[in-house]
C-alpha cells in the first residue's frame, strides 16, 4: 500500500512528528510504502475561494501544491498529522486540507484509507473532541476509511511523548496496516 503521511507541525522534532517516525516505521516495516508530505515548511498558499479550479481543476496559485496534489491522488492512504493547537489542528495542515477543494472529487472516488496522529500538551479528558469532530466530518466528506488514530495527551515536549504510549500505539498502527 502507498501511503502518504501530510506532518503539519512548525517544529521538525516536536512529538507530532515523533508519532508519524514511529508510525512510518512500522508502516514500512510492514511493507508498504511511505511518502511525507511537511506541510508546515512547503510553499502552500491559503485557498483564495476564487473557484477557478471549478472544484476539480488546476489551482491558479503556482505553489507546491500541484506536487502534494500528485502525491494524494497516487496513494491509497493518507495520514493526518498535527499537535494541537487551540483544540484544532495547527493552521499549516488546515491551509494544505483547504486546498483539497481543487481536487475533492479525486479524492472521493480514491476511497482512500485514512489515519490520524495528534499530540497535545494538554491531557483532559475533552483536550481531542474538536480535532475529533473535525477529523470525522473530513472522513465522511472525502470518502475515506478511518482506520485508527492515535490521541497523545499529556505530549507537550519529545521528551514526555518519547516516554508515554504514544509512540508505540503509532507504530503498531503502521505495522498492522493491512
């Protein structure tokens, strides 16, 4: 399976991106293939709502989204990645996902299997019903298959996300893709 994995945390080595490494490497440890997409240090621009795509056209914006466009549409899973921030996802992967809105119906008909990993500092018992809620309608409005996620509460440093659960519910889902 082809999988593209979309990080969208500022922070390389923040434990957002520690969960996508555990769940890459167990993804392809498994056998599939892995591709990431840094949503957070790529040229995308925020969609304009100017409609010039017609829903499933070319954007007029020239940024790298045409390459992250290719990359989704040729896979067969896609991963969701993000701390969370403000009980949301960080703006960088909402500015990627706002993009879709050139290649909606591409994505629907793919029947994509899909994942989530977040981490927050935070650690109460609501810290994830917004991102949830928001993951959920993402799901049911692109056709995907939700086949798991994984919620990393009380991860506000690498070092704290390193010694929880996390990591290791990460890979295991990677690992037991199937």
């Amino acid at each position: 399976m082809k999988i593209v994995v979309l990080e969208g945390s500022p922070n390389k080595n923040g434990s957002s991106n520690l969960l996508a490494g555990a769940f890459i490497r167990g993804a392809q440890e498994a056998g599939h293939t892995v591709e990431v997409i840094d949503a957070a240090h790529s040229k995308i621009h925020p969609c304009t709502g100017c409609i010039h795509c017609g829903y499933e056209g070319p954007c007029v914006q020239k940024d790298d989204m045409e390459i992250v466009r290719t990359q989704i549409l040729g896979a067969d899973m896609v991963v969701f990645v993000t701390p969370l921030y403000y009980y949301g996802m960080s703006a960088q992967l909402k500015t990627l996902i706002d993009r879709f809105c050139a290649f909606n119906s591409s994505i629907q008909s793919r029947h994509m299997k899909s994942a989530i990993l977040a981490a927050a500092w935070n650690s109460d018992s609501w810290t994830f019903e917004a991102l949830e809620a928001h993951y959920q309608t993402l799901v049911r409005y692109l056709n995907l298959r939700d086949v798991g996620a994984v919620w990393g509460k009380g991860c506000g440093t690498p070092s704290m996300t390193r010694r929880s659960k996390y990591p290791q519910q990460a890979y295991e889902l990677g690992r037991d893709l199937k």
